[in-house]
C-alpha cells in the first residue's frame, strides 16, 4: 500500500513538533490519511492523498477514534480537492 514518503513524513514531525493533533502526545505517533488511502481514493485525488494537508499526526489513542478529529479538515480538503 502506498503512503506518505519519508521525506513528507519527516516535514510533517517537524511541523508539528512531534506530537499528537489532539492531545499533544508524543509516544505511539501514527500518520493518519484524512482522505482515506483507496484505490478508488486514489483515481479520484491521486497524488494529493500523499500529501502533507491530507495527514493528521495521531497518539495511537486517538488514531482509533479518528472520525471524531478528522470531519471538519475531511470537508475542507474533499471542497478544495474538486
């Protein structure tokens, strides 16, 4: 499966300082696609889905619950990805 490249996964830690979107976390950091990572996700948005606007940094707590973060940047890339 493909996801995001080193050197994007690199600038994100750095943007955003090491830690979770949430809660500030910074063990068990996963990098989470806002627009989920399919295959028909990725004939529709193509190399966008690998980007850093489409990732959200997450603790492992709260990947698992991710819908609850991820709703309002969701709208936003889907209205701007058109």
């Amino acid at each position: 499966m493909i996801t995001f490249s080193p050197e994007t996964r690199k600038e994100i830690l750095i943007e955003r300082r090491k830690r979770c979107e949430v809660c500030g976390e910074k063990q068990g950091l996963t990098f989470h696609h806002i627009i989920h990572n399919t295959k028909t996700n990725r004939k529709i948005y193509g190399d966008k889905l690998q980007s850093k606007e489409n990732c959200m940094l997450l603790c492992i707590k709260h990947h698992s619950n991710y819908s609850l973060y991820d709703r309002e940047r969701l709208k936003q890339l889907r209205s701007q990805w058109k």
